[in-house]
C-alpha cells in the first residue's frame, strides 16, 4: 500500500521561503477551469463557496480536479459554522478562507472548527482527507491538524483593529485582505487608493510582519494593487474570475474581429 505520511503542504513551503504564491478564484460548474489552472501554472485555485453558491460535491470535484492539475485547492469558506465547514475538511483542501474574521474569538472558533481534539472540536470521518483509506489513522493523524492552511479574511475596520489579537491565536496561519469590503466598512467603498485605505492596508502588513505570519490580498484586475502587496512582502496574490478573463479576451477578439471586418475589400 502507497504511504501518503509525507504529504507537503506546497503553500506553506513556499511562504517558508520567501516566494509568492499565487491563485486566481473560482466557483464555476465546469471541472476544466479548474484543471487548467495548473496548465497556465498558477500555485492555486481559491475555490470561493461564500459567494459561489457552491453545493458539497461541487465543491469536493473542484478540489479534486485543481488537485489533478497540480495546483493547491484552497476554499473560502461560508462561515465559521460546523457544518458548512465539517464537509470541505473531508474532502482534502489545501487551504480554507474563513470570511469576516473581526475578532480573536473568531479566529479561535474557525481554528477549532479545523483541529482534532485535544486542539480543536473537529469531528472524525475523513474521506478523501485519508486518501479514501489508504492511509492509516495513525499516519493520517500524525499530519492532519496541520496539513490544511488556515487563513483569516481581514475585510473590515474591526478586524483591522483587532488583527494583533487575532494573529496571536494558535492556529492561524495567515490574513488575506478583502478590499472592497474593507473599504465599504470605512464607507469608502472601492476606494482602494483612498489614504485611509492606503494607512489600513499599512497597518495589516506591519501587523503581519510584526507577529511573523504571512499575509496578501484577494484582488480583481488590478495589477498596481497587486505590485504594492507584492512590493511589500505579500505571500499571497489572487486575481480575477474566468468571467473576468472571458470579458477581457471576448472584448479584444470581437474588437479585432470589428476591425478586421472594417476593412475588408468591397467584394460585391
């Protein structure tokens, strides 16, 4: 039987050397997005269930088709409940996003949520968290609690002022920043460049550094915004949607196409 006990958690190995991982999101019905993202190299796919309207088994063939491409599987979550999160565990994610994490406890619920006991309240009944069975228990426990990243969204001025309290929960493996909705909960909504958005997104990065936690942004095409995370230190970058690459090759096609029609020989 193949022994599955030295599984590596890529994300995690590439924040402890210093190199950027980076993810676009996703939460399409069509497993090939999925798969492709490892074609075109990317470190993950951020399957995102809060906003996707996900069902357990879409969710669970997203990770297994991201996973088939090479690509770590990393899923936002709903919320830091039990049950919406209990499934997404067994299927084997590379990473979970907890949404809206205001406050130190928090974090501690969405952690314990995650850790077998005596750590956390996760109960067993791994599928293919175990590799179906091919791994043991005592193999499977061995790395279990520490196999999947666990990422808190900082997305709101709370959370900013409690990130010090958050960071120092056990468990936390890093922030992700939500600008938009940051920024809404300043009522500066999409204002990113905004100075006061500017002094909070400071403040979320020095936090980070300070407490030695990795740290990075969930972005839509903005590339000026990925540099200034990217220039001051972030482990993690996402950016865009299929829908957001389809609108842009969809418009620079049927502009070519436009123009190419414009000058066409007269041919009557």
């Amino acid at each position: 039987m193949v022994s599955y006990m030295k599984y590596v958690n890529k994300l995690k190995e590439k924040v402890k050397n210093g190199q950027l991982n980076f993810g676009t999101h996703c939460s399409c019905t069509d497993l090939s997005f999925y798969e492709l993202c490892g074609q075109l190299d990317y470190d993950y796919v951020w399957i995102d269930n809060e906003h996707g309207g996900m069902t357990v088994p879409m969710v669970n063939n997203a990770i297994i088709a991201t996973n088939a491409g090479g690509v770590a599987a990393v899923v936002r979550v709903v919320d830091h409940s039990v049950g919406n999160i209990k499934p997404i565990l067994e299927a084997g994610p590379d990473g979970i996003i907890f949404p809206l994490v205001n406050s130190a406890e928090d974090a501690r619920r969405c952690v314990e949520v995650c850790k077998y006991p005596p750590v956390g309240i996760r109960g067993y009944g791994p599928r293919r968290a175990q590799w179906y069975g091919g791994m043991t228990d005592a193999e499977y426990f061995a790395q279990a609690n520490d196999s999947i990243m666990l990422l808190m969204q900082c997305e709101h001025i709370d959370s900013v002022n409690n990130l010090d309290e958050i960071l120092a929960v056990p468990g936390v493996d890093g922030i992700i920043c939500g600008l938009n909705d940051l920024s809404a909960s300043i009522n500066k909504f999409g204002q990113v460049w905004d100075p006061e958005m500017i002094d909070l997104m400071n403040q979320i990065m020095d936090k980070c550094k300070k407490a030695g936690k990795p740290f990075g942004a969930s972005l839509g095409m903005n590339y000026e915004m990925a540099k200034y995370w990217i220039d001051r230190g972030a482990s993690f970058i996402s950016i865009g949607f299929p829908q957001d690459y389809y609108m842009m090759v969809g418009r620079e096609v049927i502009g070519n196409i436009r123009k190419i029609e414009s000058e066409r020989p007269d041919t009557k």
